[in-house]
C-alpha cells in the first residue's frame, strides 16, 4: 500500500472512532409517559402534551423519545409500569391520568425526575410533595384542583332542578380522590340542604348495576366524579344517561362533547400541555424541587342543549348567560 493512501486509512479510522463516540453521546433522551387512561381517547391529551414540549424545542422522534405506558382503567398494572420505566431509566417520568398515578411514580422512584398532571387531591395533602411553592425531592406538575368542583357540580344540579330531592353521585371506590370527594359531596350537599346517594362503578361491567340503582332510587340528577377511568369511558357514561332520561353533571368538557348535559371543570389539554413544557425544562437540566406547581387557571361551563332538548329540560338563562361554550 502507497503511503498516501495508508495515510488516509488512518485518517478515514482516526475520523470514525470519534464519530461515534459522538453519537453515542449524542443519542436522544427518553421520556416515560405513563396513564392510567387509554391510548385511543386520550390521543387529543397527547397532543397537547407534544405542544407543550415543542415549545421547549424537543419533538419525538427528532430529539426525544418517548415511551408510552398505558393501564387502560386497571389502576393495579400502573407500579408494574412505573417499574419498567425505571429499569429503562428514562430522563423524565410524566405521569398522567390522575393522583392513582402520580402516588405509584412516588412509591417507585425518588431519583428519576417526574411530572405528574392531577386533579382532584391536594399535592400537598396527599403527601406528594412538600408545598406548592417548592415541591422538594423529584417531583412537580399540574395540579387541576384550584376550587372545590363538587360544591360547583351540586350548585349546577341545584340551579337546573331547583326542587330536586334525591342525587346520585357516581364514584369509583379506586381512585385515589374517593375519600377527599365523598368529605367534599357530603359538606356540600349538607350545606345546600341536599340528599345524596354515593354509586360505585370500579369497571366497565358495573355501570349497567350502577345505573339500574340510579334508576332504583328515582334520583332527579346524577353528579359523575372526577376519576380518569370514568373520562375514559366518557361516551358509555352519556348514553347510559341519556338511556335513563337523568340529567347529568360532569367535572370536564369532554363528556358533553360525548353527549352529556352541562359540565363544569378545569381544561385537561391545557393541564397536559403545561406537563410538556415542565418535562423539556427538565430535559434542559431544571431540577424538579425548583419548579413550583402549576395549578388550573382555565374552567370551563360547557352546555349540550340537543342533550337538554332530548330530555325534555329546559337549561335556565342565567346558566346559559355564563356558559363557555354551548353545543346546539
């Protein structure tokens, strides 16, 4: 071999040693997405989320990646799925779908970053993180809990049907919000002079049951809970309450988009998109305890009245002046 050329097999192995090393060093971050929802319904969340984080500068696939998890409703695979994705060791955890979620990111990890998005629970209160100001250990996010929405649900049931004597509230008994939202129903409705009956649905299969009580008891109104497994079953909530001719009031937009009455809550997209841009400040290097929660700032009253119509109610001006957005 010429020198020349011996000279430039060196030079083409001297160049490519290097090269990828850089790449190696250079290769994308994870992170770990983890729902106790399902894929398909929350796609728009997703979304939502990819904005947040594009607005830091990070897109999937071009310099972050992202590993999904989803528990589709059963809350028990959620430690199971938290514990894969700290085995992988992802830069950053976002957890989604509710405090269930956020509590088993908790008991699984204290190093590995996390951003939780929640409603329902007070961080604080349940033990989450040490203020809302500053957070402290690995963990911060959104927190959707900024008024007492089961005071404004029973206010809502209360203006709609003045002389209402009995209502439903369905709950699931999983969810890690049950004890905080049974406290909150029952002081509300004692407050307002209202009778309420507690139904409980932990799955799909338990919401003929629970209706067919709902029906048992004559109830006048049926308040739903806030729990993400009942978001992800949104449509088969409406219809069963279309079915049973009781008017419903719901705590986000998303279950009168399916076909429910009225609705009054915080915007989920926006709680998700503000997890995006908290997960690319991590990625950027920020440190959890030094970012305070954020906290729902944006409610919505939401009407259906081709719901309202098909009930045969009639939704008073005074709510129909303060909706958001009515759906015709």
């Amino acid at each position: 071999m010429r020198r020349r050329d011996f000279i430039a097999v060196l030079c083409a192995i001297g160049v490519a040693w290097p090269t990828a090393t850089l790449a190696q060093q250079r290769a994308i971050p994870a992170v770990g997405f983890v729902s106790s929802r399902s894929a398909e319904e929350s796609a728009y969340l997703v979304a939502a989320f990819h904005q947040g984080l594009s607005e830091g500068g990070y897109r999937e696939g071009t310099n972050v990646a992202i590993e999904y998890r989803w528990a589709e409703g059963r809350y028990d695979r959620l430690p199971d799925m938290v514990a894969d994705l700290v085995r992988r060791q992802v830069a950053v955890i976002v957890s989604a779908g509710g405090m269930v979620t956020a509590l088993a990111v908790k008991a699984t990890t204290t190093t590995i970053p996390a951003v939780f998005i929640s409603g329902g629970i007070d961080p604080v209160k349940a033990g989450l993180v040490q203020s809302l100001a500053h957070p402290g250990a690995n963990l911060t996010g959104v927190s959707m809990l900024a008024i007492a929405v089961e005071s404004k649900l029973l206010q809502l049931a209360h203006e709609i049907l003045p002389n209402a004597a009995q209502i439903a509230v369905l709950v699931n008994p999983n969810t890690a919000d049950l004890e905080a939202q049974t406290r909150d129903f029952d002081a509300a409705a004692k407050t307002m002079g209202l009778h309420i009956d507690m139904v409980k649905a932990t799955a799909e299969r338990d919401f003929d049951a629970a209706f067919d009580a709902i029906a048992a008891m004559h109830a006048d109104a049926l308040i739903v809970a806030g729990d993400p497994f009942f978001t992800s079953r949104r449509e088969r909530i409406a219809a069963l309450a279309g079915r049973a001719r009781v008017p419903a009031i719901y705590d986000l937009r998303e279950y009168v988009a399916a076909g429910g009455l009225i609705s009054y809550g915080p915007s989920l997209a926006e709680g998700y998109r503000q997890a995006g841009r908290y997960a690319g400040q991590i990625l950027k290097g920020a440190k959890p305890a030094d970012l305070p929660i954020m906290q729902a700032t944006r409610f919505e009253l939401v009407i259906n009245l081709k719901t309202a119509k098909a009930l045969g109610l009639e939704i008073p001006p005074s709510i129909l002046a303060r909706a958001d957005e009515v759906i015709e």
